[in-house]
C-alpha cells in the first residue's frame, strides 16, 4: 500500500503539469502553424513545418502594430502617475496609525471586491461630459484611479520596512520634511517603486473591461480590445497569427510574473493581481 | 483633468524651512502635521474621490432614474420603478442563477484542485520547480488571452480536445462553447484554470507554516495519511481556507472579462454571468437607469458576502489573540 503512494502522487502531478501547462503550449503551437495544418483534422502539438511567418502577419496586421502602441502609452502614463501620486500617500498610510489608517487599508481592501459595474455607469456619464470617452486620456485616468488601492498598499508595504531613525536622523541634521522623503525615503524605496510600477504597467497593459467600454473608435482600440474584436468574426479568422500577436500581448505579464515569482505568496499582494 | 497632481505643489511650501519630524507622534498628531499629512495624500484621494466615490454615489442615484444612454439625456426620477420592474424580470434573475452556479462551481473546484496541487508540492517530490513555474502562468495571462486560448482548445473542428477525445473512441464532434449543456460547464473549467495558481500559492505558504513536528506526533500515534489530513492539516489551514474562499466566492461572482470573450454569454443565455447582462443592458439595450438597478442589487450581494468574509475574519483574530 505505502509504496504505491509515491507513483500515484506523480501521476496525480503529471495530470497538473498538463492541465496548467498544456493551454499555454497550444497557444504557442499553433503561432507557429501554417492555417492548412490548423484547419486539417489531423491535430499535433508539434507543427509539421515551423511557420514563423506568422508572427510577422500578426505585427503587420492592420491595427496591431497601433493598438499596441496605444497600450504602451496607456500604461506608461498610468505607471507614472500612480507612483508620483501614490509616493506621498503610501508614506503617510504606512506612518500613520489609529483611525485614519484602519479606514485607507478598509478602503483598499473594499476597492478590491468592489464590483465596477454599478461604477461604470455613471463614470461613463462623467467621461462623457468631459470629452474623456473614447480617448487614451480618459482611459488613462481610469487605470490610473484604479490601480491605486493596490499600489499603495505595496508601497505602503516597503515604507514600513524603512526604519523612523533614518529619518529623524535626517531632520536632526535641520533637513525638511521635503528634503527627508527625497534624500533618504524615496531612495530606499527604490525596490518598491520598482516592483509597484511593474505590478501598475501590467495590469493596465492586461485591462479589458473599462477599454471595452470606454473606448469606441478603433484607433484608439488597445491590444486586448484589438485581438478580441479578431475573434468577432465567425470562422474567418487566420488562427496562427492571432495566436501570435496573443503570445506577444502575454510576454509583458509573463516577464512580470517570472520576477515576482518568490513574492507572490500569501496575503493581499496575493490577493489582488486578480484579473 | 491636471488637477489631481496640483495638490502636489502643497506640502512643499507649507513645510519649507521647518525641519521635519517623523509624522507619528503620539497621542496621535499636530495640527501641522496633520495638515501636512492631508496635503501628502490628496494627489491620491483626489482621483479616487472623481473617479471612484462620486460615480459610486451617483451610480446608486441612477438607480431611480429612467436614464437612457442617449446624446442629450432627459431623465426623471422615478422612484423605485426600476426595482418592481426588475423583481419581474425573469431573464436578470436567470442571469443570476447561472452566476451563483459559476461562482460556486468554480470557487469549490478551484479550492479542492489548489489543496490537492499545494498538498503535492508540499510532500517532496521531483519536478516541484517546473510545477510551480507552471502553476504560475494561467495567473500570469492577460484575460483576454486566456480566452482565445481556450477558444482554440475548445474548437469544434480542429481543437485538441476533441481530437483527443476522438483518440480515444468518445464523441469528437462537441462543440463545447455553443452547446446549450456544455457551454456553462466549459467555461467553468476556465475559471478554475485561471484561478487555481492564486488559490494553490495561499494554501501553500500555509501549509509551509504547518510545523512538521505535529505531523510526526500524529504518524507515531499510529494515524494513516488521511486522519492526519483532518486532525493536522485541516485545523491549521481553516483561517487561510475561509478567507480565500470568501474572496474567490467574490471574485468570481464580480467575472466579466474572460466570459465575455470566450461566449458573450451565449449560447440562448446560458453563460450569462449577471455582470455581462447589466453591462448589456446599459450599453446595447441603453437602458442605463435600469441597469444601474441591476448594478444596485449585485452590489449588495457583494456587500453582504464581504460581511460575512469580515466577520470571520474578525472572529479569527479575537481567537487567536484569546488563545
């Protein structure tokens, strides 16, 4: 009995293996499969011949190459002024204590289960009496308030890991408050700053639902719009190069994910890198 | 829209000259420090305040609107008309149902998957590396493309489901997604995918935390693998179980995204998550009054679910804090 746990508990292991492995491979299969082999119903997961034209239809495909320029744009500006305005918040958040506190973490935790769609609404109205809709400026806003919650609970996160006497070494010296978060907390924060901008690029880079609702015109389409607006067609879709330009769309968060690997363990940051 | 940086000019004026002190203080703060905290934080909670707090409040005043998604809107309060219409509507409660299936399928799938997954990667076998690695990537996807990934695996005619299935002499010719029976359970088996990394990686840090001691007591008492399961294992992960359970629960009842790509609800409705028919309803059908009803009432089933998470959640603390 007992030596037949171990094979039974690599087999239940190779089941995982191919559950959560084998989709990805598939993907990337068939980015590299010429449209006959993917429409013949002999099916393999290595392709007959390596088909990497597809890649290049898939970057020369009309609005591709733009929209994925939009999302550049798009979660650069969001990336930037999330961290310059969640700097100074996430300082105080992390130095305070008592009632102001429980209340900006119970906020942050609420932002994360919040359903969007009572918030979209009338969101949708305000971006509409401000020319916001339909354009990367009011996208960018949106991203930017709602990457906020969870960048500042990372940043608050390392702050609480720089030591008070660092800093009140620094006034000691007649420095001001001003120069005290530049010379010695900003700096420190460093490794912070990095991984928040990077959780920040990623997720507005992945977003979906307020760029589908949002936006109207297709120039202004980010990629995830873009590709989901290939599949629309029924069956007059060229397989392989929408797999292609998805696996591109994917790499930033892949890369991302590869980094954060040790920390994405337990707790909130856990928690809300959720889709 | 410049105006949520302005503020940011603020602390740096006001404090110039003075030397700083650490803004804890106790007995809590100053006047001036609590002025200057409030400048440091009003870059954030200005867009938070625009874009998230006033569209939530109006949100809930549309609710009793007849508003219409129209160029030049003339609405009107009409009281509670949207929500006796919609206690009516069979289609939004239907919607509702198929939610609460998804929500509970997934989230109890996912969590017994991810305890079986964390148990394995746990016990010291080979490949543990790569699996984690692997573990990793439905996390690591962006919606959208776990969605046209599984479009593909899912395909009628060339997708390797069906031709494994047809390896194996079973029917070969479903079509998973647009099916009335399967396309509901299809679309569940990607949530679970795509959720399962999140859940596994929580149970594992707390099964990590499960001193090994108490497993060898229990094995020299004589107790077989599975009473040590619900004697050790158990009892230690219940807190991580409940909250993750709850915010899966949450979570996947909030889903939009990865339905609304791989079936837009269909096929006639059955994977219409109530998430997708309120967007619908205020975006196709333009009835944005009514919608926000709908909106209205979904988030206050969210609001009680998270009740319930805080409340056990609060209960555990005071457990641990008496024990």
């Amino acid at each position: 009995m007992r030596v037949l746990v171990r094979p039974a508990q690599y087999v239940a292991l190779a089941g995982y293996i191919v559950f959560l492995g084998f989709p990805l491979l598939w993907l990337i299969s068939a980015s590299v499969k010429s449209s006959a082999e993917l429409n013949s119903l002999t099916v393999s997961l290595l392709p007959s011949q390596w088909h990497w034209d597809n890649y290049a239809q898939a970057l020369a495909r009309q609005g591709l190459m733009s929209s994925a320029a939009n999302s550049l744009v798009v979660a650069l500006a969001s990336t930037v002024l999330v961290i310059l305005i969640a700097m100074p918040a996430a300082y105080v958040l992390a130095r305070l204590k008592g009632a102001i506190r429980v209340a900006g973490v119970g906020w942050i935790l609420v932002s994360q289960v919040f359903p969007v769609i009572l918030i979209i609404l009338p969101l949708f109205l305000i971006l509409r009496t401000m020319n916001l809709t339909d354009s990367l400026v009011g996208l960018t806003l949106v991203h930017t308030t709602y990457t906020l919650p969870f960048a500042l609970w990372m940043l608050q996160g390392y702050v609480v890991g720089i030591p008070t006497e660092l800093e009140e070494a620094g006034s000691m010296d007649g420095a001001t408050r001003l120069t005290v978060l530049r010379r010695i907390v900003f700096p420190l924060l460093a490794p912070g700053i990095v991984a928040t901008a990077m959780f920040s690029f990623v997720s507005s880079w992945n977003e979906f639902f307020f760029a589908l609702v949002l936006l109207q015109s297709p120039e202004n389409y980010t990629l995830p719009i873009t590709l989901t607006s290939f599949i629309g067609g029924e069956g007059k879709v060229a397989l392989g190069p929408l797999a292609a330009g998805s696996f591109l769309a994917a790499i930033p968060s892949i890369v991302f994910f590869s980094i954060m690997q040790k920390k994405l363990t337990g707790g909130l940051m856990a928690g809300a890198v959720k889709g | 829209m410049s105006a949520p940086t302005a503020p940011a000019a603020g602390p740096t004026t006001s404090t110039a000259g003075r030397p700083a002190r650490p803004l804890r203080h106790r007995g809590g703060l100053e006047r001036g420090r609590r002025r200057e905290a409030a400048a440091l934080v009003m870059p954030s909670l200005l867009p938070i305040l625009v874009l998230s707090v006033a569209p939530l409040v109006m949100g809930i005043a549309l609710a009793f609107t007849d508003a219409r998604l129209v160029r030049h809107p003339d609405y009107q309060f009409v009281g509670v008309d949207n929500f006796v219409r919609l206690a009516d509507n069979s289609f939004f409660w239907d919607s509702f149902r198929i939610g609460m299936i998804w929500a509970v399928s997934v989230t109890v799938l996912q969590l017994v998957l991810a305890l079986g997954l964390a148990q394995l990667l746990n016990s010291g076998l080979r490949l543990q590396g790569l699996t984690r690695v692997l573990a990793l990537i439905p996390w690591a996807m962006p919606p959208v493309v776990v969605a046209i990934m599984w479009k593909m695996i899912y395909s009628p005619n060339a997708g390797p489901l069906n031709a494994f299935l047809g390896a194996l002499g079973l029917p070969d010719d479903i079509n998973w997604l647009a099916d009335f029976s399967t396309a509901l359970p299809a679309v569940i088996v990607v949530g679970v995918w795509v959720g399962m990394p999140q859940t596994t990686v929580t149970l594992l840090a707390g099964l990590q935390q499960i001193p090994g001691e108490l497993h060898e007591a229990a094995s020299m008492d004589g107790a077989n693998a599975w009473r040590r399961f619900t004697a050790v294992t158990w009892p230690s992960l219940r807190p991580i179980v409940a909250s993750i359970t709850s915010l899966n629960f949450i979570w996947n009842f909030n889903s939009f995204s990865l339905v609304y790509v791989l079936t837009e609800g269909g096929p006639g409705g059955r994977t219409m998550l109530p998430m997708l028919f309120t967007y619908l309803e205020a975006f196709k059908n333009r009835n944005i009054g009514y919608a926000a009803a709908m909106g209205v009432v979904l988030v206050v089933v969210v609001v009680l679910l998270l009740a319930v998470y805080l409340r056990s959640q609060f209960r555990d603390d005071r457990a641990v804090k008496k024990g």
